[in-house]
C-alpha cells in the first residue's frame, strides 16, 4: 500500500482536475490573446476549427473556446462530478500539454515576427 487512502486518492483526483480545469481555462483565454495578437501582426491561425469559427463568428471567434472553458469549469467544480478515473486524468494531462505547446507556439511567431 503506498500509504494513501482510497478517500485520500479520491480528494487528490478531485483537486488535480479542478485545478486542471482553471489551468485549462486560463489557457484557452491565453491563447485567445497570443492568437489575436498574431493574426494582427500578420499570421494566420492553423487550427481548421478555428478558421471556421474565425470565418463564422468573426470578432467573436473566441465563444467556442470560451463555452467549453465554462463547461469544464462547471463540470469539475460540480457536486455531482463523479471522481475522475485515470483514463480522465490521463486526457485532462494531454489538454493541458497540448494548451502550453499552442500558447508557446503563439509566442514563438510573436517573437519571431
């Protein structure tokens, strides 16, 4: 036994994915800013997502990534979240590598350009 409890593990999940969920939020907002910031000084956006949404919403492009920003949020700080297996947690990991590698490429063409 490694020493933690069954309840103790479930209190450590629980917290990884809150705080998995405001880093997750505060990196869609981040990305949001480093990708206007590159589109104004004459990049272009290489998510075919975004493009659409860019080419739907204009201006607002950003409501998509806002919306789910908002739903995990909501998701991870709700009382009826059950605790998250380590398939979960395994998933919340990569999107939150996969945010810091398209933030730090953002601000690589920044500096780069």
């Amino acid at each position: 036994m490694t020493g933690v409890s069954a309840a103790g593990a479930q209190i450590q999940a629980r917290l990884f994915m809150r705080i998995a969920g405001l880093v997750i939020a505060v990196g869609q907002a981040l990305d949001v800013a480093t990708t206007n910031a590159v589109l104004a000084s004459g990049g272009a956006e290489l998510n075919p997502l975004m493009r659409i949404s860019m080419a739907k919403l204009g201006s607002l492009w950003w409501l998509p990534k806002a919306a789910i920003a908002i739903f995990i949020l909501a998701y991870v700080f709700s009382r009826r979240t059950p605790v998250p297996t380590r398939r979960i947690i395994a998933l919340a990991t990569i999107a939150l590598a996969s945010s810091a590698v398209i933030i730090a490429n953002n601000i690589a063409q920044l500096a780069g350009g």
